[in-house]
C-alpha cells in the first residue's frame, strides 16, 4: 500500500489516505514542535506521495499549526480542493470569555470561522468536537453542527475523546433527526493504550464510524529508542528521561522481537499492527522532523503474519473495564443456560474483537 491506496472513513462517501498526517507539531509557540520550513517540509512529502488528509484544531502551538497550513495552501492554487482538511473546536483560545470554547452554539460557531480565516479557506472537510462538554446538551451541538453541514461550512462531523455512552447518544438522536451523523472518532490508541477496545471501538464498529488512532507510537515509547535499564534523552528538552513502566517493557520487548523477525523498525510494525485492528481507517502521523514521517512510511512495507500478530495481541492485551470480562465470560452461558449453539459450547465466548465479522 502507499499513501495514495485510498480508503472510505467510516459510512461515508469520503475518501482518505491509509495515514492521517496530523500537524499538532506544526509551529513552535509552547517551546515544542516545528519551525515554519520544517512544517512545510513535512507537508510537502506527504502531499508528493499521494497524502491526501491533514488534521489539526484550533488551539494547536496557539493556532499556528492552521496558519501554516492556510499559509502552506494560499501558496498552491487549486490544492486546497484536492485535500481532506480536518480541524478541531472545543479548545477556548480566549481567556476570560466563557463562550470562548466547548461545544455551544455560540461558541461552536465562534471557533469555526476563526479556523476558517486562519486556514484560509471557506469549508472544513471534517469538524471534529475535540472532547465532551458536559455544560451543554447534545441536542444544541449536533443541531449546531447539522445547520453548519447545511450552510456548506463543514462537510463531515467526528467525535475526539468523548464517551461512548455520549458518542452514541448524540449519533443517535442525529439519526432519528436526519441530521448529519458522526462518521469518525479520534482516539489514543496504540499497542500500550488498547482500552479504546471496551467501548469505543465495538461502538464504532456497530455504528459505521472509522477510527483515526492518535499517538499510535505511544509518545516515542514504541518508536525503538528505549531499552530496559538505558537512559533515555528526551529530544524535545534535551533532558533525561525516566522512560516507561516495567509493565510497558514487557510490550516493547515483545514488540522489538517481532520487529526483529520481520526485519523492520519497532515502530514500523506497531504502526502495521494498529492499521490492521477492527474499525481503524488511518492512525494519525505526527512527525516534528521529515525523518520521523520517512521512517513510520515504512510500515507499508511490513506484512505480519498470524503468529506475529498473535504474539503481539497477547503481550499488550489490556484490562478492560467491567462489565467487559463478565459479558464475555458468563453472558452466553446465563442466555443459553449452558446448551449448545451451532455447535459450539456457549461458554466459549470470543472477546468482541475477535469476532468483529458479527459487525
């Protein structure tokens, strides 16, 4: 597969690249992050091998992750037609305007055309709610958002880091309104963030939503840069690390060894592995640096095979919250009392992700 091996996002018409290129590095303000040359570097290698979908929000290096972007497109007439651009609202840019930010009309409305000017352009493909308001009712942002799809302003609504129960409900009353449902949610998900698997990917699978995984190396720890018991550099500071848990060694050492076998990168094989999950439409990319996004294009490359990938599945397999284990384990021997179905004892219940063809 390359960049260009495009893919539907969820239940919807929209075409995306196999990777998000996710531009939460684009700028410097906040001590992190990118120049301006190196942003648009990264930009343009992305958009030269076939690329097609950016993803930022509003309140990213204080805004100036958009600038760069809209900057990056007034340059190149006739480019911003032929990309996916996603942003976020949620984040009050603000300070002392309590409608500066969350999900209200007032606010929503306010966020979205200072996106607009900052990105240059007159639509965003995919407005995404970046986290849950719980201040305001559901039926005021879904509303807000369906009236927005209207007026030509955003083309698609996602979900970022909200409840499944919340997720639901709003896509929910969306459907019974014929307003514009949410197509995709953005999530941590990574070999050492799996507990996504609990609620939020079986509701994605049930209801036709793509997943966009953020943070898919775990903030580096999967990139092959740490090794138990050796100090890490933290190159964004210059500082000392401490480095991840002994319970994520066991992850990481697990994983080095199917890189190894593969012969590939540790970070192009978690990236391989989390394209391969149930749901997943394309993990989010976030390099500060051209070699960063040189290496993790690497995982097109990587094929694991059963073995591999079951081996992986087992060393980072998370606990997930109740009532997970209990559906699992007990639910089809209290329906069935214990009979056969289909000729199988309903005691042997597979986790849901093991048999997400159901979906």
């Amino acid at each position: 597969m390359t960049l260009d091996s495009y893919v539907t996002l969820g239940r919807s018409g929209l075409r995306v690249s196999p990777f998000c290129l996710g531009a939460m590095n684009f700028g410097e303000e906040g001590g992190w992050g990118c120049g301006v040359p190196e942003s648009e570097t990264i930009l343009r290698a992305y958009l030269d091998r076939g690329g097609n979908f950016v993803d930022t929000a509003n309140f990213y290096t204080n805004g100036h992750s958009e600038k760069i972007i809209g900057d990056f497109l007034a340059a190149r007439p006739g480019l911003r037609d032929r990309l996916v651009l996603a942003t976020k609202f949620f984040g009050n840019m603000h300070p002392g305007d309590p409608n500066g930010g969350g999900a209200g009309r007032k606010a929503v409305i306010a966020q979205l055309e200072q996106s607009l000017r900052r990105l240059g352009t007159d639509y965003i493909d995919l407005y995404w709610l970046h986290n849950w308001d719980a201040h305001t009712p559901v039926e005021e942002t879904m509303r807000t958002l369906d009236e927005l799809v209207t007026a030509g302003k955003i083309r698609y609504v996602g979900f970022s880091n909200t409840p499944a129960w919340y997720t639901a409900q709003a896509n929910t009353m969306a459907l019974l309104r014929a307003w514009a449902p949410v197509i995709a949610l953005q999530v941590e998900y990574s070999m050492l963030a799996r507990t996504v698997e609990g609620e939020l990917v079986p509701l994605a699978l049930d209801a036709g939503m793509g997943v966009l995984p953020w943070s898919p190396l775990a903030g580096g720890f999967l990139s092959g840069k740490y090794r138990r018991g050796a100090e890490t550099r933290d190159t964004r500071r210059g500082s000392i690390t401490g480095g991840p848990s002994d319970a994520q060694y066991e992850v990481i050492e697990a994983l080095t060894a199917v890189a190894a076998e593969a012969e590939a990168s540790p970070a192009a094989v978690a990236l391989a592995w989390l394209r391969g999950r149930p749901a997943v439409a394309a993990p989010i990319l976030g390099p500060r640096r051209i070699e960063h996004f040189e290496a993790n294009l690497a995982a097109f490359d990587v094929t694991l095979t059963e073995a591999q990938v079951a081996a992986l599945d087992e060393a980072s397999a998370p606990r997930l919250d109740y009532p997970y284990d209990l559906n699992r384990q007990v639910g089809p021997m209290l329906q069935f009392a214990g009979t056969t179905v289909d000729g199988q004892r309903s005691a042997v219940y597979p986790p849901l992700l093991e048999d997400a063809t159901r979906y």
